[in-house]
C-alpha cells in the first residue's frame, strides 16, 4: 500500500511539477519503486537477473546521472517549462488515476494484481510527454512509460520476464542516448530545447 | 545458427568494409559484401516460412540496392583519404545495422524476437534520418524517436499482455510469444484479454507503419533522411512493420480476436488514404510528397487486411511488395533529380523529363505509384477492390477510392510538371554533379522490379 501510495504521489509529480531536477527525482523514485515489484519476478533465472540489473543500471543509474547532468550544464533544461496551466495539470492527474482505476475491469485484467499501478505509471509516462515543453521532459515520459510496460509485462505474464527485461533495457537505451545525443546536437539551434521550434515541420 | 548468421551479415559486412583502406577498393569491396549479404537468405529456403522468405527477399534486394546506390551516390562525398571511421563509413555501418534489424524483424518466429528488430531499427535509423546534421533533419530525427519509442512501448505492452493469454492457453512460457504455438488454439470465443492485446500490438505496429492517426512522424522523417534511406524507411520499414500486423493479425484470428482487429485495420486503412490523399495535393516537396504516397499505399494494405479472406491478403501481400519496389525506386530517383538539380522543390521538376534519366526513372515511378498499368500496384489495387467487393464494405470502399482519387491527382500533376515545359532551366535551379552510372542503375533495377511483380498473380505464386 505504501508503494502504490508513493507512486501515485510521484507520478503526480511528474505531471504537476516544473522543475527539471524535482521531477528527475520522482523519476527514480517511480522506476526505483517499480524495480522493486518487479524483482521477485527476476529471480528464477540468472539470464532474467542480469537483464534486470543492467536495466536497474540504466534507468536508476545512467540516465538520471545523465539528465541531471545535462540539466546542470544547460540553463535552459533546467525547467521542463508546461504547455498547459497548473488547474489543467491537476486535471490531467485525475483523468490519469480515473482511467487507472477502470482498468481492472476491462474482461481478462481484473485478475491481474497491480494492473491499475501498471495502467497509472504508462498513462504518466504519456501525460508527461504531453503537458511539458521542454524536449528533456519527452525524454523523461519515455522512460516513465518503459517502466509501466515493465511492471505491466512482470504482474501480467511473471513467466516471461527475460522478454519483458530484454526490452524494457533495449527500450532505455535507445531513448536516453539517442534521446540526449539528439538533444544535444539540437541544443545551438533551439537553445530553450522547446517543443513548440518542431512546430516548423508540419506531420 | 544460420538465421543469425544471414541477420548480422549485412552489418558484418559494412565493418568488414572498413578493413580495406584505399577508398577505391572500399567501394568494390562494399559491393561485393553486399551482393553476399543479399544472397544469404537463399539458404533459408525450405527452412523459414514463405511469409518470412518474401519479406526477407524484399529486405535484402532494396537493402542491396540502397547499398549500391549510396556507394554511386557518395563517391564523392566525405572522402577522407585512409581513414577508417570517416563519416561515410559511419552511415554505411547504420545502413547496414537498419538492414540487419529488418532481417531480424521478418526472420524471428516469435513476436518478443520481432520486436526487438523493430526496436532496433529506431537505434539505427533515428541517426541515419538527421545524418546531414542540418537542423530541420534533427528535429525530424527526434520526432521519429518520440513517437515510434511511444509506439514500440505499446507494442510490447501488447506482447507481454498476449504472452498472458498465452500461458492462460497453457502454453510452455518458452513458446508463449510463437505464432506458430499459438495457431494450434483454435477457439471460437476470444480469450478474454487477446482483443485488447493485439488491438495494442496493432496501434505500436501502425505508429512505425505510419498508419492515421499515429503518422506524425512520416512525411518528416522520411524527406530529411538521404534518400537511399528514404527509399529504405519507405519501401522496407514500412513493409516490415506491416508485416507485423499481418502476423499479429493471424494471431487475434486464432484468438477469436480476429473482427475487432480487422475493424481497426479498416478503420487505420480509410483514415490514412483520405487524409494521405488530401495532404498530398498541397504539397511543394517532391520527397513530402512520396512520403504522404507511403502512408495513403500503407493505409491500402491495411484496407485489404482489414477486408480479410485470402484475396484480401494476397491483395495486401502483392501491394506490399509492389509498393517497396516503386517506393525505392522512387525516392532513388529523387535522390538523383536532387543530386542534378540541388531541388526536390515540385517547382524545379518541371521538364525534368528533357534533362536525361533521373526524371524519366522519377516519372515511371510516379506511374507505378499512381497504380497505373504495367505495374503491380495496378494489379494489387484491382485485387483489393475485388476483395472489398467480397467483403460488402462498400462505405470503406467508396471512401479509399476517394481517397486514392486524391492521391492520384497529386502524382498526375507532378508528372504532368516532369513530362510538360522546361521551366528548370529558367527557375535559376542550381545544376549539380552528374548522377554515377551505380546510382542509375540502382534505380532502374527497383523500376523494372515494381514493372516485373505485375506479372506474379497469373503465375499462380500466390495463390
């Protein structure tokens, strides 16, 4: 109850809060949190326990230190600078839990324990890609939303968790070093790192 | 072991590459490493399934010719005299990475070993989109990132729910995530949570198929990349990521899943035709205007898919295959129009057709794109008609023709401007470097394969 009350609070955060370092912080706490659900999973197999510290390496270790980092050196990520007002962000935060909460009763996943924290933390990860500005909060969603896939493959399929392992560290890879390489090479043209500068390419 | 070694093989091959110093010999040395790499899937046949063979087939032909045209292309460019990593070898080592990870996509036999291809291509890719460095290439590049990361995410979110079904099913927790195991259920009511399953699988895969709503990402990435990568983003990309819907489809069919997902591929199918087709006529970029192209052709698989039965996937089967070689060609000749005239503005095409091959290849190519005849995207267009004919889905019907309508008005105009007038030589366009006999060739060799697969539904080959 404890950790389901901790994630809620800091996936909240996620969404509601604007600074850059702040919300790196209720990062590691969720993905911090959801490594310890998913490790009693990870245990059977030593092929499973590697591929769960190398993505517990990654994603508590690496790419906080890189963002952090990062953050540091560039003023303009300091803030992750929202699209959207605050009463709107504490809207969004209750769609999330709302729509959270609904999906126990989908036939087939009310059986599943833990599948609404699974469903609150990937609706997170898809909130924060949305509501901030800054590129670096985009990078932050998709890691956020990774660790929902991971918790939602270790409560739903326990016995698949080499796969589930295997891309949860292969998704963090590819975001948070193609992510902040991008960025990085972005930086001198779009030195606030903002969003709306992709606006000029139309989809 | 052989399907691993036939996966690395193009990426070993661009490192083995990187061996030879003297640039000359890199190049035919590239080439040859090449021509052995495309070969390897031969030697899987008997072994892998048909489906996989095809695809593997398509994979490795554009992949070669990307190949061959990237070394005509660039000759040229980034010469570095005997340096081993100069930036040309560094696109050629991404290039060969992007073709690897499409092998693994259409060679793996169970969907977590599909994703991880899938995966994997974003890692190559997103590099070799925003290769040029120019800003606009960046932004497209991350763009790219941000929503096909979101969609392999669900993708895998699908997976691992799928893998519950799975286990449900009893299956041994080794070959949960098999298609071939989980065709031996045949159930005549959906296990509980497999539409919702594959119904996220299918959104994960569109997003990288550039199916609408989740195409953002398309006509972007696909005209700021170079464009042998655009003929392979295009032509091969595409293709293989709906080659996963096509697995994931006969998947949600063995679950009982199969009309809920056959309602959303219809629904993908029109939404990306009509919306493909519309965009497509504002358009003021030769290489937007092929990437609009790609997500209206991949908006028609899905229609054929989502019209179901085996005329409905033979019509898929064939505009897949159809489209990966027109497509390539395509943008090849694009590349070479480019590379001559320093434009892929649709004002600079004008009399194109006058000013040698590059336009000429580039009006063919818009005449296969267009589903005109001798090509196959006219034969597989008739075949999905008949198949939407079969399935009663006149409103789905009627709105892709529209659809297409619009689509085919925008490529008619563009090569009404290729073939009419010579206004590029007074527009002020800037003449470039002559395109390289390899180049040329490549792009021939992709037309006269898009010309050549008309002929496959009468030899029965598909049947």
């Amino acid at each position: 109850m404890t950790i389901e009350l901790l994630i809620l609070v800091a996936g909240a955060g996620l969404i509601v809060d604007t600074s850059t370092a702040r919300v790196v912080v209720a990062y590691v706490i969720i993905v911090g949190l959801v490594a310890v659900l998913a490790a009693p999973a990870t245990l059977s197999a030593s092929l499973t326990l590697a591929f769960f510290a190398a993505t517990c390496v990654l994603k508590l270790v690496a790419a906080p230190i890189a963002l952090w980092e990062f953050a540091r050196r560039n003023a303009a990520a300091r803030s992750l600078r929202p699209a959207i007002g605050l009463p709107v962000r504490l809207i969004v935060v209750l769609a999330v839990v709302f729509a959270a909460q609904l999906v126990p009763r989908v036939p087939g996943l009310g059986s599943i324990s833990h599948a609404a924290l699974a469903a609150y933390v990937v609706l997170c990860g898809l909130a924060v890609l949305v509501v901030h500005r800054n590129l670096l909060a985009q990078v932050i969603g998709l890691l956020v939303l990774s660790s929902g896939v991971t918790l939602a493959g270790v409560v739903s399929a326990p016995q698949l968790p080499e796969a589930v392992e295997l891309g949860a560290a292969f998704d963090v890879l590819v975001v948070t070093f193609i992510g902040l390489a991008l960025v990085r090479a972005m930086i001198t043209e779009n030195p606030l790192l903002d969003i709306e500068s992709l606006r000029r390419l139309r989809g | 072991m052989t399907t691993v070694l036939v996966v690395i093989a193009p990426l070993a091959a661009a490192l083995l590459t990187m061996l030879f110093r003297p640039l000359d010999v890199r190049r035919i040395a590239r080439i040859v490493l090449a021509v052995a790499a495309a070969a390897l899937p031969l030697s899987l046949v008997g072994r892998a399934d048909w489906l996989s063979l095809l695809f593997a087939g398509i994979v490795s032909v554009i992949g070669f010719l990307a190949t061959v045209f990237s070394t005509g292309m660039y000759s040229v460019d980034w010469g570095r005299g005997r340096a081993m990593w100069t930036r040309k070898s560094v696109y050629f080592v991404l290039l060969g990475t992007f073709w690897s990870a499409m092998l693994l996509v259409v060679l793996a036999t169970n969907f977590g070993a599909l994703w991880f291809g899938i995966a994997a291509t974003t890692l190559a890719t997103a590099f070799l989109v925003g290769f040029s460095g120019d800003v606009s290439a960046l932004e497209a590049a991350w763009k790219y990132l941000v929503l096909c990361s979101v969609g392999i995410g669900l993708a895998l979110l699908g997976i691992v729910l799928l893998g519950r079904v799975s286990l449900e099913l009893g299956l041994d927790p080794a070959h949960a995530l098999e298609w071939s195991a989980i065709a031996q259920h045949h159930l005549t009511k959906a296990a509980p949570p497999a539409a919702l399953a594959t119904a996220i699988m299918l959104i994960g895969f569109a997003t990288k198929a550039g199916l609408v709503p989740m195409h953002a990402w398309l006509p972007d990435a696909h005209s700021k990349a170079p464009a042998p990568i655009s003929a392979l983003l295009s032509g091969v990309l595409v293709s293989c990521s709906l080659y996963a819907i096509v697995r994931t489809l006969s998947v949600a069919e063995t679950l009982g899943a199969g009309d809920t997902f056959r309602q959303l591929l219809l629904a993908f199918g029109v939404a990306s035709i009509v919306v493909a087709g519309a965009l497509m006529l504002v358009q003021r970029d030769l290489k937007r205007l092929l990437a609009y192209s790609t997500v209206e052709h991949a908006g028609i698989v899905a229609l054929a898919l989502g019209f179901g039965g085996p005329l409905g996937l033979t019509a898929a089967l064939l505009h897949l295959v159809g489209h990966a070689f027109a497509k390539s060609a395509a943008f090849f000749a694009a590349g070479l129009v480019q590379s001559a005239s320093g434009s892929t503005a649709l004002s600079a095409l004008n009399g194109q057709w006058n000013r040698g091959l590059p336009g000429r290849f580039l009006l063919g190519a818009l005449v296969a794109l267009g589903g005109l005849p001798p090509f196959a995207l006219f034969v597989s267009e008739l075949l999905v008609v008949a198949a939407g004919i079969a399935a009663h889905q006149w409103l789905a019907l009627g709105m892709a023709a529209l659809g297409v309508m619009l689509a085919f008005a925008a490529l008619a105009r563009a090569g009404i401007a290729i073939e009419s007038g010579d206004a590029a030589r007074e527009s002020g366009v800037r003449l470039g470097e002559q395109p390289s006999g390899m180049s040329i060739g490549a792009a021939a060799a992709a037309l006269v394969c898009a010309a050549a697969l008309a002929v496959v539904p009468w030899t029965g080959a598909l049947r």
